[in-house]
C-alpha cells in the first residue's frame, strides 16, 4: 500500500513539471507574436529618421512626433477611389519601395493575412489580402515605383493604386476598365484627335478599323506595352510609352 501511494505521489509531482513546462514553453513561443504586435502598434520612423523635419520638402511646415501620425495629421488616407493625383502618397511610397529601399508594407501598414489591410493607426480596413496577392502587391509596387513601364509613368505622375483600381485592392487576376482609363485621358474623341498622326490619319491607334477595344490590349501597366496594330501592319511604325527600350 505504502508502494502504491509513493507511486502516485511521483506520478502526481511529474504531472505537475510537465504541465508548467508546457506552460512556459507556450508563454515563450507567444512571446515574439507579443513583442511584433506591441512594435506595430505604432509605426515609428525614427530607425531610419531621427528627426523627420529633414527629409521634408523645401518649404514644408515642421511636424511634431516620428511615427505616422505625423504626417497622417494633415495628409489622411484617402480611399475614395476617385482618379485624382495623391502626390503624399505617390512621393512616400515611392520613397520606400523602390529597388534601393525595399521597406516592408508592415512597416506602415496592419495586415491579417485574409482578413484585412489597414493602415497602422488608422481605423477600418481597405479590405482582405491573402499571402499570394501581398506579394502580389509587392512585386507591382516596386514595379509601379522604378520600372519602365507605364505604371512608373503614373506613379511620377501622382497616381497610386486607387486611382486606377478604385475602392478595390489590386488582386491577382484583376484588371482596369475603359471608363477607368478615360476618367484621365479623356473622353475617347478627344483622346483620338491628341494622337491623330499628321500623315496618314487613318492609322490612329485611338479611332481605327477595330472599333472600341479595351485599353489593356496595348497598354499593359505593370509590364510591357505593345501596339496591337503592329501584329498584322508590321510596316507601320508606331511608337508607345512603357516599352523595355
């Protein structure tokens, strides 16, 4: 009897570590989940910025403070969706993705792989984002930043995402309208007399014998563009903007 309670004793006593250790093993591994939420409850700049004041443009207000809301302050985030020029937003992006400073979107931005995308800092999401469309994201926005497409064109041009995409973030399989295009470049006949040649009038890529088709079939944002014209008029030559050379 004496046996069979010492035995019990030690299983008790053993039962006892292990469920401790187990707990401090779980209270470990939950411990840089902790420490990555806590620094990304409030995007500083300073790592890299001591003072933010000097990497402001000429003439630029001085700010208070070396996280996002110092600038957010003024500039808030924009999610209308409407095409209009967003140079803070063009200019910081630009600043930060481009093939030479290749700054992680968490740095800024919250992100529960998808569930939502956000901005630090900022109240609601701009919707969902899975792993595959983040890196997605990623890959276009370093293009968009530094490329010799037309996406690169827009970007030094003010334009971001939204203005193109709407409301909407960019998917793997997403693409723009017409009356997306147009919005800018407007309306079609105008648009057709800007690129209407001198010589030979009827080769307008804007008003020829195709009738309307979709811009994307020429223009191509975040890779090369090429003039559909030229797969059967070899013999015509037609420049476009946002070729490799």
């Amino acid at each position: 009897m004496k046996k069979i309670y010492l035995i019990l004793c030690a299983t008790i006593v053993l039962l006892s570590l292990l469920y401790h250790l187990a707990g401090d093993r779980a209270a470990e591994a939950a411990q840089p989940a902790k420490t990555a939420a806590k620094k990304s409850a409030k995007a500083s700049c300073n790592t890299c910025h001591p003072d933010l004041n000097v990497v402001l443009p000429q003439g630029h207000s001085r700010v208070k403070g070396n996280d996002l809301t110092a600038c957010t302050t003024c500039h808030i985030p924009d999610i209308s969706g409407k095409a209009k020029k967003n140079a803070f937003s063009s200019k910081i992006h630009r600043a930060h993705v481009g093939p030479k400073n290749r700054v992680d979107c968490t740095t800024c931005h919250s992100w529960v792989p998808g569930k939502s995308f956000g901005l630090i800092g900022y109240k609601g999401s701009w919707g969902s984002l899975s792993k595959d469309d983040m890196s997605l994201m990623q890959k276009i926005f370093t293009s968009w930043a530094s490329s010799n497409f037309i996406d690169n064109l827009h970007a030094q041009g003010g334009i971001v995402c939204n203005q193109c995409h709407g409301k909407r973030l960019p998917k793997i399989d997403d693409t723009v309208g017409n009356s997306d295009c147009l919005t800018c470049h407007g309306p079609q006949d105008q648009l057709a007399k800007k690129t209407e040649p001198e010589d030979f009038k009827d080769r307008n890529p804007h008003k020829s014998h195709l009738g309307d088709i979709n811009c994307t079939v020429c223009h191509q944002a975040h890779g090369e563009s090429k003039a559909y014209c030229l797969d059967c008029h070899n013999n015509f030559k037609m420049n476009i903007r946002g070729t490799i050379n």
